[in-house]
C-alpha cells in the first residue's frame, strides 16, 4: 500500500518537534512597493490553518532567494475553490494552486505543467499522475475521524477502543450526554453542518459512506455513485449515524457555527468529540488545546468497523498560465529538499510531510494517532474528490442541512441524496 510504505520510516519513532496557526486572506507584500525586476510568484492556499506559517516561510525562502512569494489563503469558512475561480475569471493567474482529486485535475487540465523532471518525484510515491505525467505535488498526508479528549472518556469511564461499531458509539454518546453536568460539558460532539462548513458533512463525513470498512484500493461504493447509484442499505446506516450526531452536536456549531467556533467548543472543553483531522491541530493549539487527544472511528455500521481515514488529499499544481511557472517549480523543489522547508511542514504547518528523506516528525497528538493507526494498518481511503467539483459541499452538503435542522427524517435525506446521486450518471 502507497500510504503505509511512505510512513513506514517514521512509525519507527513516533514522537518529537512543536506547532503553529492560521478567510481569503492577502500576504501583506502582495501589491506592495516591490522593485519590478524582484520575481514574484503567488501560491493559492486552501488551508486557513497554515496560513501564518506559510506566509512566515515564504519570507524565509523570499530572504535566501529573492524570490517574493505572495499567500493568498481560502479556506475554513469561505470556499476556496470558488474564490480560486473568481480570481481566475478576473484576470490572477497564481503560479500555484491546490487540486484535490479527479474532477479538479480535469477542470484545470489546461493550466497543468508537467512535473515528470522534478528532483521531489524521486523522494514520494503520492505524486498525483494525470494523463501519464506527474502533475501534482503531495501537500501533505492528512487524516481524521472522531477526534475525542482523553480525559473526559476516562472520566466517564468509556473505553475508546470499543467504539467501533453503531451500538458502541451510540451508547458511548447517550452516556456523556446524560452526564454533561458533571463532565462540564454543553454537548457531546462539535459538528458544524451550514454555511461555509459544508465541506465537513458533504466531503468529510460523506467519504465515510464511500470508504468505511472497505479495504483500501476497494473503489466499489464509490464506483456505484459515480454510475448514479447507492447502496441503499449502506446508505439508511449511514443515515441513522448522521442524525445521531447532530442529536448529539453542540446546536450553536451544528446550525450556525463557523469554524472557530467548532474549534473552540472543543478546545473549551465543551464536548467530548470534534468532527475534524489532523490538519486542525494549528488551530487547535493555537486556541490553547492543552489535554490529550486521539482519534477514534466513525463506525456507523453494525458491524465492526476498526480504522480512521488516511490519504494525500491535496496536490500543489503549478499554472502554466502565470507569468514565473519556472520560479513555482524552484519553489516546490525547495520545498520538498530544504531543511528549511522540512521545518515549515513538520514544526510551523503541523503537516505530515509525503516525502521519504522528511526525518522530522510531528508533535501534534492527532497527527501521532494518525500514523499510530496506519501502523496497526487499519485506515480507509478518502474517495470524496472523485466527485464532480462543488457536488460535496454545494448539491450533498444542503441536504445535510435540512436533516441538521429537522427539515427532513432520515428516509427524506436518503430518498434526497440518492436522487443526486442519480444525476451523476454518464
């Protein structure tokens, strides 16, 4: 397996290094007063949660090459690829950009440079490959399930290794529920389901329904939606588990809530669980989390279902269309080689880095679990992106709107998704 081969190295010694935090914002140098032979290149960032240090890392690399590189950050609550669309239709070009899967890859296919000759292909083996070249550069390795604070299972004396499955996972929430008082708790799980944080019901949560319990190159549920079908057993399962954790959710998060809302419930210590991976932990940290975290399964099935999801979720592209595509290249080399790049991914952004010659490794508690649980070899793939873009959060991610507000029971949002899922049909 890709995945486990590329950890393999650093589950040798998990345990090191320190953090950092992070919308569309601007690196305050862009439009500045740059002299006009100072190259420059912009990078479009999805991640809200590694827009500082990225912007402190662009000054590092901007002072050892000359080389400005300007952020541009969407992500967290405002859509970035809808923000990357619009800056495109109005004339930016960045040098690079995220892409996150399939229908990303084939919507940009005319701004995609060949990566094939890069020093990094070499070093990884989740380089994106799109029409037989390397067109992607793996931002990360990324995972998550439902995160939990140790202390407040421990004291309500809930095993998290027995949450695998719906029975175990049902009983566990009623428990902490019907204990709130004394755990000092306002509910049990930080779940935002409205605005901006659709991606976390329509991508996330959905991915779930694709991937949970099925081994990892197992394309079948996935393969069936993209043919216009579900599984709809699988589905009314799934069903149940999603209106269980919105019974559950903080209200103000679950309805209305942004995404600092969501994190500081949790880092409040104001429910037990959060819905998030481990791309969250800048925020986290930054919000003052100082308890033990880890993650546990999203097990919705009646049967066993015992691992969290794991994958490269997102490649850096360079635009063939920007003006100093050669200078993003340069760029993306330094990064994957340079010690100083190895810094920014590990101990600024918090990332675990998809490069094989990365010796650092993280010290951010859900990263750790993360590769704990690609150790014991149980995680499931993320399958999400081979959705056409904008169908997860803008057509899936309403729908889970309505059941979040009690619009629709759990037959009306299996009868609603299936219905768009019969649109995909070729």
């Amino acid at each position: 397996m890709k995945l486990i081969k590329i950890l393999a190295l650093a589950l040798a010694c998990v345990l090191s290094a320190g953090i950092m935090f992070g919308c569309v914002s601007d690196d305050g140098a862009e439009g500045g007063s740059a002299a006009s032979d100072v190259t420059e290149i912009t990078i479009y960032n999805n991640k809200v949660e590694i827009d500082e240090a990225l912007k402190a890392f662009a000054a590092t690399y901007e002072a050892e090459t000359g080389v400005r590189v300007n952020v541009r950050t969407a992500g967290g609550d405002v859509s970035y690829s809808v923000s990357l669309k619009a800056d495109m239709q109005g004339g930016t070009e960045p040098e690079i950009f995220v892409l996150e899967g399939p229908s990303g890859f084939a919507d940009y296919n005319d701004r995609l440079t060949d990566l094939s000759d890069q020093p990094w292909v070499e070093d990884t083996t989740l380089e994106y490959i799109h029409e037989g070249k390397v067109m992607g550069f793996p931002v990360s390795i990324e995972g998550y399930g439902l995160a939990y604070n140790m202390a407040v299972l421990e004291q309500a004396e809930i095993d998290p290794a027995t949450l695998v499955n719906y029975a175990a996972v049902e009983a566990a929430f009623a428990k902490i529920d019907s204990m709130k008082d004394e755990l000092g708790l306002d509910a049990v799980i930080s779940f935002p389901a409205s605005g901006g944080m659709t991606w976390v019901t329509g991508l996330h949560n959905w991915n779930t329904y694709l991937t949970n319990g099925l081994a990892y190159d197992d394309y079948s549920v996935a393969d069936l939606m993209m043919n216009g079908e579900v599984d709809e057993d699988r589905l009314a399962a799934y069903a149940r588990y999603v209106n269980m954790l919105f019974k559950y959710s903080d209200q103000r998060v679950l309805l209305a809530g942004t995404y600092d809302d969501q994190i500081n419930a949790f880092v409040q210590q104001k429910t037990a669980f959060i819905h998030q991976g481990n791309w969250a932990e800048p925020n986290l940290y930054g919000a003052g989390m100082d308890f033990d975290v880890a993650f546990a399964p999203h097990p919705y099935l009646d049967e066993d279902t015992d691992g969290i999801f794991v994958a490269a979720p997102s490649w850096y592209v360079v635009n063939n269309l920007a003006p100093n595509a050669d200078a993003a290249k340069d760029f993306l080399a330094y990064l994957a080689s340079n010690p100083n790049g190895h810094d920014y991914m590990v101990n600024q952004a918090g990332m675990v880095p998809a490069f094989d010659s990365v010796e650092l490794l993280p010290s951010g508690q859900l990263s750790q679990s993360m590769l704990e649980w690609v150790a014991a070899g149980k995680i499931y793939n993320w399958q999400q992106y081979r959705m056409p873009d904008g169908f997860g959060m803008d057509t899936l991610g309403p729908i889970f709107t309505q059941l979040a507000n009690g619009d629709i029971d759990e037959a009306e949002f299996c009868a609603r998704i299936a219905a768009e899922v019969a649109t995909l049909k070729q």
